[in-house]
C-alpha cells in the first residue's frame, strides 16, 4: 500500500539505528529498510568478481548489451549492498535499456579510505580491459556511492583514463566538512541528522583530511569532467552542499544537470515504489541515460 513520503521518513527515523558504535546491527536495518520498500521485478542478475571485489551484472528486459551502467550503492560508506540496492538497479536497467553492473565495494571501518574509491576505480578500468569503450558506459550512484561517482571521475581524470559517457549522482555528499546551513535548516526534515553525519566522516575518513578530494569533492577542480545530472530533495540536509557543487561545476564549464525534487528527503529516489516523486526521477534517469548513450 502506497505510503505519503512523511510516513515513509517516520518509518526510516523509527527503522534504522543511530548508533554507529554497532555496525553490524546498522547494516541489517539498512538491509531490511529497502528490502520492506522493494518491488517485484524480474530481473537477470549474474555474479561476478572483479579482481577479488563481488559485483552483480543486473539486467531487466530488452537491454541493449553494448552499453553499461556502472553502479555503486548508497549506506553512508559503512553500509548497503548491491542486495539492498536491486531495486534501484533493476529499475534503471528498464528504464534505460541498459544493464547495471553493481559493485559490492569495501566498506568502512573494516577498509580504511580510500578502499572503496579505490574499488570503484578498479572497476572502471576492468570494464575498459574487457573492451568496453568509455562512451558507451555510464556512472552513476546514490548517497555515497553518489560522492564514489565523483571521486572516481576525478581519479580517473588525474590519471589520464578517458572518462565514461556520463555520470548519475543521487544525494551525493560533496563536502565532508557539512558546512552547508540546510545541515541545520532541514533537520527533523530528513533522516540523516548532523550528529550522524559527523560520525559518518570519523568512520570513514578515520582522521584523514576532510578536503580531501577523494572525500570531498567540492574542493577538486572540477574542469574536464564527464556531463552530470544531480538529483537532490529540497528537504535535504545536504541540499547546500549539492547546490554549491552544482555551481562550481557550471563555472568549470561542466555539463551538469540538476533536479531539486520539492518536499523530498534524503535518498527519496530508493522508495520508487511508494513516491511518485522517486519513480519520475528515476524516470529521469533513465531518460538521460538513454541521451548519453544515444540509445
């Protein structure tokens, strides 16, 4: 039964444990929280592993095997799964005729950083060794995986790699500082809070610098980058941080594309199957997928 989205985000606040001294425990809720809140779709999903990093190729019906969406899930870093993300997956792979290869990358505290930008990076640069050509590939992510899209862009850049066709970035964190006045505007708004968000940056970062770019994309120069469409709801705490990321990528004369979703939370586009909002994005989504790869 269809749920308004405030009563979904009573249903986050009351599921999903803040205390991140319990990991283990942190991680099921998150599991069962999108689980609750998944569709039935049929989906062909294969295994793989790449370089010893589990990944999943997703693929609904009709996809076009030539192009590729390469995917990491959200889970502040610390959490999620391709398991808990298939939904998500599974729904981009339809509504842009591609299939998604979803990367299980390694999360914090057991990996210290910059494990998982370092796994996302693999990943790339596997799918080239297996001859797939950059213009027919596709980033995209939600929530951290979101900032892991932006911090593989930028690794790839200072390497030299050519960059994919486009990047997909839901809800990314773009400044692990979280200077941003919607941090405080906006809470009781969302689900995350600012004492989750420092601890989301001591787990992760574990003393690193929080400008680092690898981190924190904000403070990277941003020119010569891949197009981008950024999806944010205006309920976020994150929501300055994306805007202001938004703007510098402008004046770096980056094509980037961004949809603010009035009323929404954090991670909003995850409840497709209860908000209307969630569904059209990831319509978007698919839509602007579809234009990158000239399907």
């Amino acid at each position: 039964m269809n749920k308004s989205p405030d009563e979904i985000l009573q249903i986050i606040t009351e599921k999903i444990s803040t205390n991140y001294e319990n990991i283990i425990q942190l991680r099921k809720d998150f599991e069962e929280l999108y689980l609750q809140f998944s569709s039935k779709q049929n989906l062909k999903v294969e295994k793989q592993t790449i370089e010893g990093i589990d990944s999943f190729k997703i693929s609904a019906d009709h996809v076009t095997e030539d192009h590729l969406i390469l995917f990491f899930h959200g889970g502040n870093f610390i959490a999620g799964s391709t398991k808990d993300h298939l939904d998500l997956c599974g729904k981009l792979s339809s509504l842009s005729g591609t299939p998604v290869l979803s990367i299980d990358y390694r999360l914090a505290p057991e990996h210290e950083f910059p494990a998982a930008v370092e796994d996302c990076v693999i990943s790339y640069l596997w799918l080239l060794k297996q001859g797939f050509n950059p213009s027919k590939i596709i980033i995209a992510g939600i929530s951290s995986g979101a900032t892991l899209v932006l911090s593989t862009l930028l690794s790839l850049r200072s390497n030299g790699v050519k960059l994919p066709a486009a990047a997909v970035c839901m809800s990314p964190s773009v400044d692990m500082l979280f200077q941003g006045q919607s941090i405080f505007l906006n809470r009781g708004k969302d689900w995350l809070t600012p004492g989750e968000l420092d601890d989301i940056r001591e787990i992760y970062l574990k003393g690193e610098d929080p400008k680092n770019i690898l981190a924190s994309p904000l403070y990277a120069d941003l020119h010569g980058l891949s197009p981008i469409l950024l999806q944010a709801g205006s309920h976020e705490l994150l929501l300055d941080d994306i805007i202001k990321f938004h703007k510098k990528a402008m004046d770096s004369n980056v094509e980037v594309t961004f949809e603010l979703w009035k009323g929404m939370f954090h991670c909003f586009q995850m409840f497709t199957s209860n908000i209307n909002e969630g569904q059209k994005a990831i319509e978007n989504a698919g839509t602007y997928i579809k234009k990158k790869l000239s399907i």
